[in-house]
C-alpha cells in the first residue's frame, strides 16, 4: 500500500484503487487509511487510496468512489453550425 500511495503522489493522482483477489490486510487498511482523503469541489470526501476485492465488485457490495463525471467542467462546447451551409453529399 506503501507503495502504490507512493506512485500516486508521484504521478499526481487524486485517487488510486488496489483491486485484489483476497481480502485486504489489516496492515494494508491502515495504510490505506494514512493516504486522507481527496475532497472534491463540492466538499465531498473519498479515500485516495481505495481497496477492493474482485468478489466485492462482481457482488456489487463494493464499488470505487470518486467524484461523478462532469462533462462540461474541463471542455468547451463546440459552436453549432448551420444545417443550412452544409452541401448534399449524394
């Protein structure tokens, strides 16, 4: 856990997610729980470093937490064109 909060600093993520096939040690929830948490732009809290169990996912008793998507926040939109300068194609 050492180690992947370690890559996540140094790639600058916000959040990293361990997947594993066994459940999680004690020492490895620790550890997990030393990364805080990331908060969002709405003042919503998540783990940055999440575990979860492929039983846990499959099951949907599990599932990771991260901000929801928001499309518009990193885009702009194109500008419409007219349908009327647009040629027949056939």
């Amino acid at each position: 856990m050492r180690a992947l909060n370690h890559v996540r600093e140094r790639e600058a993520a916000e959040i990293a997610l361990f997947i594993s096939l066994e459940e999680p040690t004690r020492g490895m929830i620790a550890d997990a729980a030393s990364a805080g948490f990331y908060e969002d732009g709405a003042g919503r809290k998540f783990p940055r470093v999440q575990l979860l169990t492929i039983e846990g996912l499959l099951s949907g008793q599990q599932r990771a937490e991260h901000p929801d998507h928001q499309p518009d926040l990193n885009f702009k939109k194109a500008k419409a064109e007219s349908s009327a300068a647009q040629k027949e194609l056939i």
